[in-house]
C-alpha cells in the first residue's frame, strides 16, 4: 500500500502528477508562537532573554484577544515588547481580497502567504454560530477535475501557525463589524468564530502533523490555544484511508467528513483520483471505523453533479452501502455544485437533487442539503486564487 507521502504519477500524465501526497520543497514560513506549545514558547522566550512567563503573556493577547499590536500590549514590558512580538509573531497572512455577500452574512478572503503563495478562506454567519472554513494547504494535490483547487495543484503545505492565523484575522474582521449580517432568528449572535471546518483549499490528511497541531491549538484553553469544541471543528477528507484510521486513534473528538461524491469505483476513480489508491468501500470502512473509535458520527459529503454522480440508482446505492455497515453511524449532506468559471461540471437539476434526496432518506439514511454560500463572491474554493 502506498503511503500518504509517495507520489503516484500516470502514463500520459505529462509533468503533472496524478496524486501529490507530498509537498513540494519550499522555504518554510517563519516560526511563530501557534506553531509552539506553551511550554516551547515559554523556553523560545527564554532564549530571546525574556521570562518565560511573558510568552504566557503574549499568548493571552494572541489568543484571548486575537491581538498582534505591541502597542496594546501594555502589560509587556516596553523594552522587551517590540522584539518580543517581532520575533514570536511574525506576520503570517497578507490580505489580498475581503469580498462580502450582499446580506453581509457571509466574507470570503484571499490571503497571500509569506512566499507569495495564495489560499483562502470563508467567514459564514448562522443562527448562533459563526463557522470559518480554512485551508489546510496551497493548493491541492488530490486532482478532482470539478475543483479549482484541486485542477491548480499542489504548492505547498501550510504551517500550524499560518493554519491558525485564518481565525486570528477572522475574530479581528468580526470585532470590527466587518460580519455585519444577522441571520434570521439570531436573538443570540455569536462575536467570534465558533465552529471551524477543513474543507477550503487543500486535503487536510495531507497535511496531518500541521493540521492536528492546528486542531490542538483549537481546542486547547487560553492562553495555550482558543478554547473552542472538539466537537465545533470538522476535519474533511477525500479518502486517505492510512491517514482516516490514524485520526480515529488521536482521542480528539472532531467531525470526521468524507467527500465521497460517488459510491461506485467506476465513477469515483474518475472523479476523485485517490479513488485508485483505497476504493469506496476502504473508505468507507475508515469512516465507520472513525465513528467505532470516538462515537462520533460521520458525515458523507456529496457534490451533486448534473448527470454525473446524482442519478437515483447511486442514491439507492450509497444507502445500501451506508446501511450495510449498520445505522445511525452517519449523516449524508448532498452538496448543489458551485461551478467554477469556464467550468463543464454544473449543479443538478432541483427536481433531481429532490429525488435524491428522497432516495436517501426512504432508505433511511439522515440527510439534509448543504446550505451553500458566497455564488456573488466567487465561493467555490480557489477561484479567487485561480484569477490572480
């Protein structure tokens, strides 16, 4: 079995490989305070002639207050403040683009990293709750033909701090009234991000050591990390069965999604390259293996795709695959297609989306639509970094 750091390249595949697990070789961004612990920011502080409790200090106004200005730091002292925030928070994201939808309910940004490297990122208001979806890694190596992402390639893998950095800025664009947008029935809106999701640019099980280390300054209480829920974070995958099993075992009870998107090989091989490596029901194996081990329940992310993936027979398939591995283990979400310019790939029609969902459900299977945002702003993943 291929590992998760092997490159798989094609026949007739030119210089572009098929799947790129591994990243290429780039200078590696500045070491910044989220990509250590705090035991390792009290010693780097130490090493920078500091006390160690002052990278406690630092990490309370990073992550309790989502600040990178000394000059709000008044509880550092002034001689030391300047180099001590110069060196353990280097600037990480550039801001190329904030795009806002019409309600103000939902921003799309583009933010270019230290190497000039872009990747994005999506702030989304719901009753309740605000959930930023981030990337994982510039670009994407998985290849999937109706994904800008994954049609740009791999550029590389992001840090654990350029990870966590996305949600700094994003609490920074809430305080200032940026989300402006209050969505119906919301007595009680939330003034941070609350829920955090892996599915923008990249495959976030390609980047696992990064991506948990992210997941753990998430979770950890302030000032080690944000506080936030296990449970309030969801990690996505297109199919890296080695890499599902190693989540499974990790003791942290994230969301598991897979982005399955077909259930036959013979469409799935297509549609989703990695589908060569582990087949559907290794997959789905993983996912209901995931669920065993945390006694999480596992959500099917489904892209419905205009005669491609969304006739009823493959409804009634994924149902009798789903419900072979026993029932109330997953939830399936269908997904309307947000088509890319130029693109030939496009969203189902309404009727045979309902059909679908239909299937499903009389099968037994819980399942509700994706709410989709940001057509107006360019929302499928990397279509903003494909126009720069």
């Amino acid at each position: 079995m291929m590992s998760t750091t092997e490159t798989q390249v094609t026949p007739n595949a030119g210089d572009r490989p098929l799947l790129q697990f591994r990243s290429p070789r780039r200078k590696k961004p500045p070491q910044h305070l989220a990509d250590l612990t705090l035991a390792e920011r009290q010693e780097r502080a130490g090493e920078l002639g500091v006390q160690g409790f002052r990278a406690k200090q630092l990490s309370q106004h990073y992550f309790g207050h989502n600040t990178v200005d000394p000059e709000e730091m008044t509880d550092l002292p002034k001689s030391t403040r300047e180099q001590l925030v110069g060196e353990m928070l280097p600037p990480l994201l550039h801001k190329v683009h904030q795009l806002r939808t019409d309600d103000g309910n939902t921003i799309k940004f583009l933010w270019k990293l230290f190497d000039g490297a872009l990747v994005e990122s999506v702030l989304m208001r719901y009753p309740g709750r605000i959930t930023l979806c981030v990337s994982s890694q510039a670009g994407c190596g998985m290849n999937c033909p109706f994904c800008a992402t994954g049609q740009a390639g791999l550029t590389r893998n992001m840090s654990t701090a350029e990870i966590v950095h996305q949600v700094i800025e994003a609490n920074r664009v809430i305080a200032a009234g940026d989300l402006s947008g209050l969505a119906r029935g919301d007595d009680a809106p939330a003034d941070k991000v609350t829920n955090i999701v892996f599915m923008g640019m990249g495959e976030p099980l390609a980047n696992y050591k990064s991506v948990m280390a992210a997941v753990r300054r998430f979770v950890s209480d302030v000032p080690e990390g944000l506080g936030l829920s296990a449970r309030h974070i969801t990690v996505s995958t297109v199919g890296l069965v080695p890499a599902i099993n190693k989540l499974a075992a990790e003791d942290i009870p994230v969301t598991f999604a897979l982005s399955l998107h077909a259930p036959d090989d013979e469409l799935r091989d297509e549609i989703i390259p990695v589908n060569t490596r582990w087949k559907v029901d290794e997959a789905l194996d993983a996912a209901y293996n995931y669920f065993v081990q945390t006694g999480r329940r596992v959500s099917i992310e489904y892209a419905l795709i205009k005669n491609m993936n969304d006739h009823g027979w493959r409804a009634d398939l994924l149902a009798k695959k789903l419900n072979k591995r026993g029932r109330g283990w997953v939830h399936v979400n269908p997904i309307p297609l947000n088509p890319t310019p130029g693109s030939i790939w496009t969203a189902s029609e309404p009727s045979v989306e309902a059909e679908f969902i239909r299937r499903l459900r009389d099968a037994g299977i819980p399942t509700t639509l994706r709410d989709t945002r940001g057509r107006e702003i360019d929302g499928a993943c990397g279509q903003l970094a494909a126009a720069e």
